[in-house]
C-alpha cells in the first residue's frame, strides 16, 4: 500500500527557513511527477511546487525565488527547502506523486506537515 509521509514543519518566526520532507514508501510503480500544495485556514489549496521525474520544475508565484523543489529518486524522498518565509506562508503543506504504469498512474496524497510562521 502506497504511503506519502511529510515532516519538517514547525514554527519559524519571519525570514526564517525549513525544510520540508515527502517519502514514498510501498510503491511498486514509477513515481512520475511529484509536488506540493498548501491549503491555510478558510482558504482554498493551492499550488506550490512541482518536480518531474526527471527534474524539471514548476513554482507557484507566491514562492518563486525563496523556495525550492528537488527530490531523490533513488530514495523516494522529495523536498522543498523554504527561505525567508513570510507569515501568509502558514498553512498545511500536503504532498503528492503520481505513481504507477505511465498510461495509468494514481495521484496519491499525503496527510500534511503545519508550518507557522510568526510575524
């Protein structure tokens, strides 16, 4: 049964950094694209970051230049290293993959890291 698990979350005060973590574990599959989202209080969730399989990357704009997306395909593990956070960066960050055959894949979720972030 395939698990998505993040850590790393926390509380970090304004401009500040962490650094997120998403490990894939019981796949049998290819893990193709994999990212992650965000969804704060009474808001709707949203994108952050995408990565491919191959390395290839996708920002949101509320992030482009302070956060970064990579993942280590030969350990499952994607990350996201953020810097200078702002305090509207507080939410839920979830992440996905993709995985399965490459003409039938499911989008799998994990169950979310809480970053705070205090002015």
């Amino acid at each position: 049964q395939v698990r998505l698990v993040e850590s790393g979350g926390g509380l970090v005060q304004a401009g500040g950094s962490l650094r997120l973590s998403c490990v894939v574990s019981g796949n049998r599959f290819t893990i193709h694209t994999m990212g992650w989202h965000r969804q704060a209080p009474g808001k709707q969730r949203e994108l952050v970051a995408t990565i491919t399989s191959s390395g290839s990357t996708n920002y949101g704009d509320s992030v482009k230049g302070r956060f970064t997306i990579s993942r280590d395909n030969a350990k499952n593990t994607m990350y996201l290293q953020m810097t200078s956070l702002e305090p509207e960066d507080t939410a839920v960050y979830f992440c996905n993959a993709d995985i399965g055959p490459d003409s039938d894949y499911f989008d799998y979720w994990g169950q979310g890291t809480q970053v705070t972030v205090s002015s």
